[in-house]
C-alpha cells in the first residue's frame, strides 16, 4: 500500500475494514527486556521494541515509546524517572518573565537526547512499512510542565503577560521540535493538551487555539489533537484546529460527537483504557468494541482508538481483542 502519498481520510478508506490507532504506555517494556531510560537512549532498542509492539499488538500505525517530557527535560526541568513508567516533572523553575527571556529555543538536532530521539524516529520509519506516529505535548502543556499548573493559571488573572511571554515561547519550541521529527519519519503527529482542559473557552480560544494552528502550520503530516477530559466546552474550537483528527477522552459520549463532527475531519477513540483495557476482560472488551463500532457504523470518518494510552500494565489479551474486533469488522457506511 503506497500509504505515503495518501491523506489520513484516503488511508483509513483505503481498506474495506476499519482502522485502529494503538497508543499504549510502557506496555513493550517487557518485550525488550530493558527500563524506560534504556529505550530512549537506545535507537536499536527503539527499533526492537516497535517490532516486537507491531508482532504483538499489530494496529495500522508504528510508535516508539512515547517521549513526552524531552522538551522540558532538555530544558532542564528535574524529572522523575520510575524504571518502568513514563518520567514527570519535580520542579517547576520557568515562573518569571526574565526566566523565559532567558531560554533558547532547543535546537532537537543537539540539545543532550533530542538527537537520539530523532534517531529512533528515523530508524523505525526507516525500518517499518507503516505510518509512524508520535504523540508531542502542545504549547500550554509545555507551558505547565515549565511553569507549574496553579502557578500559570493564576497568572492568567494577575499577569497575563507573563502567560503570552512563556506561551510564544513554548509554541516555538514545540514548532521546531515538531518541524525535527517530521523531518525524521514521522507521519502522523498527535498534539495532546491535556492541561488546557481546566481553561475556560475564552482562554482556550485566546490561548490555546492560535499557538496550536501555528505548530500545525509549520509542518506537512497527518496531525490530530487529542485533550484529555470532558472537552464539549471547546469541542468547537478543537474542530476549528487546522488538524486532520480529532481524539476524544472516554467520557466523551462519541454518538453524540459524531453528529456535530465534520465529515472532512476524522474522529479518534475512545475505548475506556482504565476500566476496560486495564481491569477488563477479553469479553468486555469485545462487546464495548463492538457496541462502539456499531453506533459509529454510519460514520466514514471514524477511527478507533483507546481514550488514552493504555495502562502499563493493562493484559495483553485485552489490547489485542480490541486490535481484532476493530479490524475485522467491514465497512457497510460506503454499500
């Protein structure tokens, strides 16, 4: 399949089957045997654990491990690091206006493991006849992880510009970041802003909504937008994103989505990966993914996924069983 050359809308058309999105967590860990630090300064390691990933849980897109944090980590914000679990960060120092003024912008072709995680990208893509997807924290997220969360939403209502300063310049960061792994194989770039859900609308659209169109501006891929939560306050905006899809938290109620979801745009989710993936069973999942599958039916524009990634620590059957149900069931919205 020359997917290449296709849309994201032309790829998930181009088979009479419907198309799953996996996006797990440190679920392929045990598949090479090695701790989280140990893949992300390995591009071999990458390489092995995305095969073994593809064998074990084959959806329609390639990954490595999810990289969240290397912004803000190159940055120099102290992380904590769990063997087998994704890092977080500790300290939140960038709280001034002359603290930004004072950062450059990272250059991911040399900023300490930025160029090792450009490598991995470009040895999967390389490597793996599938569209490679990653998923980058977005502008505001960014902006939390440097800042703080009560720090910055305080300072919208006492000095917003502090807020615009860090905000101008976490999307230039995020834009080269993006523009760096694009250029490496990526096809397929999700922007998550989780910590946008706790704006209102009026700061999401002055915020959040220009910084996120200038990143997907600056970069010619497939590009979804994913926020975690109950995100019906500023659905409209994130329609109005220049994205190709749009992926929902598992609270969103999809059937109610869908009516208001334009047909150019591709909807992605949202399997509960708590409760079902994570403490379900094989059965359960089968018949959620299949209730799901049967309220999208009339939907070209749909593509399922989990509402996030998986937990760590989920049961590979059950991963597996949502990979099979979702791809064995034909199209009928085209007969």
């Amino acid at each position: 399949m020359n997917w290449h050359n296709m849309t994201l809308m032309e790829y998930i058309k181009s088979e009479n089957r419907r198309f799953f999105l996996t996006d797990l967590g440190t679920n392929g860990l045990k598949f090479v045997d090695k701790k989280v630090y140990e893949v992300y300064n390995s591009p071999e390691t990458q390489l092995k654990m995305a095969e073994r990933l593809d064998e074990e849980f084959p959806g329609d897109f390639i990954y490595p491990l999810s990289d969240g944090n290397i912004i803000s980590e190159s940055l120099g914000v102290k992380l904590l690091k769990p063997d087998y679990d994704f890092p977080s960060p500790l300290e939140h120092k960038f709280t001034t206006t002359e603290s930004i003024r004072n950062l450059e912008i990272p250059d991911p072709y040399s900023l300490k493991r930025m160029p090792t995680n450009l490598k991995s990208q470009n040895l999967i893509s390389s490597n793996i006849d599938k569209p490679l997807y990653v998923s980058i924290f977005g502008p505001f997220t960014l902006a939390v992880q440097l800042a703080g969360a009560t720090h910055l939403l305080r300072e919208i209502i006492k000095n917003k510009d502090f807020v615009i300063e860090i905000l101008e310049y976490t999307k230039n960061a995020v834009r080269e970041y993006a523009k760096a792994v694009v250029k490496a194989g990526v096809k397929y770039m999700s922007i998550a802003e989780p910590a946008s859900v706790t704006l209102s609308p009026e700061n999401f659209r002055e915020l959040v909504l220009p910084r996120l169109n200038y990143v997907y501006d600056s970069v010619d891929c497939w590009k979804q937008l994913h926020i975690c939560g109950d995100t019906w306050k500023f659905l409209d905006m994130m329609i109005e994103t220049n994205s190709d899809a749009i992926s929902l938290d598992q609270i969103m109620n999809m059937e109610e989505v869908i009516k208001h979801f334009p047909s150019d745009k591709i909807l992605v989710g949202n399997l509960d990966p708590i409760r079902l993936i994570g403490k379900g069973t094989p059965e359960e999942v089968n018949k959620k993914t299949t209730e799901l599958l049967d309220k999208m039916e009339p939907y070209d524009n749909f593509m399922m996924a989990f509402g996030c990634n998986a937990p760590n620590d989920a049961p590979d059957e059950n991963i597996k069983e949502a990979i099979r149900v979702t791809k064995n069931r034909f199209r009928a919205y085209g007969n």
